[in-house]
C-alpha cells in the first residue's frame, strides 16, 4: 500500500502523457498572449501580431514592423507548472504582404519526486534513493503567411509544427502537425477561420525503465507504461469580429466558435461526435494606447455535486488590461486556467516588442 501510494504522482505523470487519448497534446489548446487571455481566446477575427503564428496564421501579415517579438511567462495550479512561451516573426516583402515566424512554446512540471525506489527490497526506507524529473511539453512552431489579391484584404497562412513530451528518462513523445489559417480584414468586420491539426498530429511514445522500477510497477499492481501512440484530431475555429472607432476611443467585439469532435456531454451545443464550443471577448481602447478587455467561455452544463441527477449552468469569465508605449506592448490577464478550488489565480503577462530600422524610426512621429 505505501508503494501505491509512494508512486501515484509518477503514475500519473504517465497516464496523462501516454493514455488519455481525449487531452493529447492538450499544452496546445492553453492559448498564448495575456491580450487573447483576457477575450477569452476570441480573437481568431482580430489577432494582428506575432501570436497570430498560435491563433490565426493569417493574421501575421497585419504585422506593421519588419521584425517583432513576442513573450509570455505564466505559472499555473498553484505555481506547480510554469508556461513559457517566445516568438519572432519577420516580415519578408511589403509586395503582397509575406511573413514567416517561428514560435516556442513549453509547459513543464520540474522537481517531481521520484519515489520508486524510496523502499528497498528488504523493507527499509532510504529517502537518499529520492531523485528528482522533470515532466515537459515541447512545441517549435514554423508559421507562414501571405496576402492575396491587390486590395490585401484577405491573407491565408499555415504552420508545421514539431512536438516533444518528456517524463524525465523514462518516457519520450515526439510528433509532427499542420495548421491551415484564412482571415478577411473589412472596414469594421473581420472573419477568420483556423484549422488545427488538419492531417491530425500524430504522437509516437517509448519508454525505458530499468528492471528495478518494472518490478516496483508489478508489486503494487500497477501497469507497466509500454510504447505507444496518440493522434489529435482536427478542430476548426471560426470567428467574426466588429471593430470601429469613435472619436479617441476604438472599439472591438468577437465570437468564436470551436468545432470538434472531442465528444464531451458538458458542451452547450454537443452531439454524438462533435462538439460546438462558443466564446465572446471585447476590447475598448483609448488614444491607442490603453486597453480594456474581457472575455467569457468554458460555457458548459455540468453534473451538480449536490445532486448528481440535475445539471448546473457555468460560464467564466476573463479580464484584462494592456499599455502601448511606442514600439513596446504590456499586457496582463486574469484567468481562471490553472485554477486551484475554482480561485482565479492565474495572473498572466506578456510583451511585445517592435524592432524597427533606424531610418524608419526617425519618420515615426
């Protein structure tokens, strides 16, 4: 029983890694940049800078300096896991607008217990027999985008995108996807739709443990992790976004929906094989320097802990706040990801930062 109980983070660690087939590479669907963070991830319509590579690949060409990056650093569920998140993109020709990016995305739990080998063959407990892993997620994102026609109202992109998951020495992933990405820019209405994991990413894992640690796994009952494989399978996202401005103040509204085939009851609009997931998010600005924004998603009718046999209604929502100051953006999110107790705890920042040549600097007013 102390073994079981010894190895369960372990355990864990390797069934959410290599068994739970519905959250594969489930690090990707936690979105990137506290502006999205605060609508709620609505901005499928309206991404305009370098996390456009994340949300909407088409939105890169919208990007005004020739170089730009992108920075984001969060610790969720009660400062267990730290979300790190970089990205430059480069703008190529002005001529039917073209940009490539490359993006960097990881989520890890670091310092885990290694505990099966805590208790010796002979009973005694030896807590030097501790060590410590590191549980990793792992995305290089290379994006492409591009204008199309004369007026550069509509632009087209797409990713390739490179995963590694890691569970310290014992057990690695490694998989391959594609995005495909369109947005149509109007004078006050925007429409995007991306679709992720097209060709389904494909993730293939092995696994190596000593005879020691199998052995440790049969005594207590447990299965041994042996080589596997998981598939992610498409979903697209569409978005429509109205935007306009009033005197010094700018304005901009969106709703997304998600389509999937994730299969869960707890969705507003499900089916048998699909779901329709929606989110709304705003944002209000002044002088074009500071911002306003909320979003609400996670709209879903949950099983009542009170009594199993009614649903309860829920809704969350997001806020945010963001600061331009010249070639520099600060922006900040409340969120409730990672949330411990249903507490929002998740504070997230992120910055962006244009590099523009000198000769271009000194034009800018």
């Amino acid at each position: 029983m102390k073994k079981i109980f010894l190895t369960s983070i372990l355990l864990c660690t390797f069934i959410l890694g290599s068994e739970a087939q519905k959250f594969v590479n489930e690090f990707l669907n936690i979105g990137v940049g506290a502006r999205a963070h605060g609508m709620f991830g609505s901005v499928v319509a309206n991404v305009s800078d370098g996390t456009s590579a994340y949300w909407n690949t088409a939105g890169l060409t919208e990007i005004e300096s020739p170089l730009q990056l992108n920075v984001m650093h969060a610790k969720w569920f009660g400062d267990v896991a730290n979300y790190d998140y970089i990205s430059i993109a480069k703008k190529l020709n002005s001529k039917n607008k073209t940009v490539v990016a490359f993006s960097f995305i990881r989520l890890g739990v670091d310092n885990i217990p290694n505990t099966l080998n805590l208790i010796g063959p002979d009973g005694t407990v030896d807590y030097n027999r501790v060590t410590n892993f590191s549980a990793s997620d792992y995305a290089g994102i290379f994006s492409y985008a591009r204008t199309l026609g004369a007026s550069e109202k509509l632009s087209v992109g797409g990713n390739i995108k490179i995963i590694h998951r890691s569970i310290g020495s014992f057990g690695k992933s490694w998989g391959f996807g594609t995005d495909l990405s369109l947005k149509y820019k109007g004078d006050h209405i925007n429409w995007g739709i991306s679709a992720r994991d097209i060709t389904t990413t494909f993730n293939a894992w092995t696994f190596s443990l000593t005879e020691e640690e199998k052995r440790v796994f049969q005594t207590t009952g447990n299965d041994i992790p042996v080589s596997s494989s998981e598939v992610t399978l498409p979903r697209v996202i569409i978005g429509g976004a109205y935007h306009g401005t009033r005197g010094k103040v700018s304005y901009l509204a969106e709703l997304d929906l998600t389509i999937s085939s994730n299969r869960t009851k707890a969705g507003v609009l499900s089916g048998k094989n699909f779901n329709v997931d929606p989110s709304f998010g705003f944002e209000l600005g002044y002088l074009n320097k500071v911002f306003l924004r909320g979003g609400l998603g996670n709209i879903q009718s949950v099983i009542n802990p009170a009594k199993t046999s009614e649903r309860v209604f829920e809704i969350q929502p997001n806020v945010g706040l963001g600061l331009k100051l010249g070639r520099l953006k600060i922006d900040y999110a409340l969120a409730n990801i990672g949330s411990v107790s249903g507490v929002l705890v998740s504070h997230i920042f992120s910055l962006s930062l244009d590099f523009v040549p000198n000769e271009l600097r000194s034009k800018t007013p």
